[in-house]
C-alpha cells in the first residue's frame, strides 16, 4: 500500500489540477491573475486529495474517502513566485488523518504545488 500512495503523490503533483474550475473562470479574461491561493487552506487541499483518489482509480488500491484533524504543516504562500514552464512551486502543506474505504487509517501529508499557469496542483502520501 506504501508504494501506491508514492505513485499517487507523483502522479498527482504532475497530472491533477485541483482547482480546474478556476481556470475555467478564467478563460477569456486575458488578464486574468494566477490563482491567489491565500483564501486556500487545509480543508480545501483534503478535499482535492480525496477527489484525486476518486477521480484516478489504481486497481487493488483503497480510496481515500476522507482527511480530518488537519494541521498547517508548511506555508510558502507569503513569498510564492510563479514558476518558469514545466516546473512547480511549493504552495503549502498540510497534514492530518487519513481514512480510506477499507477502514484502514493513518498519518497522511497533503501538499499544494503550483504551475507556471498559476494553477494548484495536489499531492498526497504517507506521514
């Protein structure tokens, strides 16, 4: 189970936009500013995490249903730069309990990462 939550939170920094409905708002707004993610917190990174694990199926892997007792773990967001193409800066993240649907439960950290499109990107792993 350990090596698919690694998988999990490669692929998810790279591939996952988790706040897709922000770019959709702003398309056709040119000047649109990158997402500012100051109003973002813990629950809302819990929410892209367990939506990730809904949305991206690995066979025998259990899903994350829910991330609770979230704590502020690291906070970048004050001196946060938009990265050049094809990199991601670290946004923040959080850690908490994790509960996936086969009952298991454990420590899980979830981190925010931006695009150079200013786009939030989720991760998460074991603590």
């Amino acid at each position: 189970m350990l090596g698919s939550f690694f998988a999990v939170s490669i692929l998810a920094a790279i591939a996952i936009p988790v706040f897709l409905h922000q770019r959709e708002a702003a398309a056709g707004q040119p000047d649109a500013a990158p997402v500012n993610f100051d109003r973002f917190g813990c629950a809302d990174l819990a929410t892209g995490a367990v939506r990730f694990s809904r949305d991206v199926e690995y066979p025998g892997d259990p899903l994350l249903t829910s991330v609770e007792d979230l704590v502020l773990l690291e906070d970048e967001r004050a001196g946060l730069q938009v990265p050049v193409m094809g990199e991601y800066e670290f946004v923040m993240s959080c850690t908490g309990t994790g509960t996936w649907e086969d009952g298991d439960v454990g420590p899980v950290v979830v981190h925010l990462l931006m695009d150079a499109d200013g786009i939030g990107l989720v991760s998460y792993g074991l603590q």
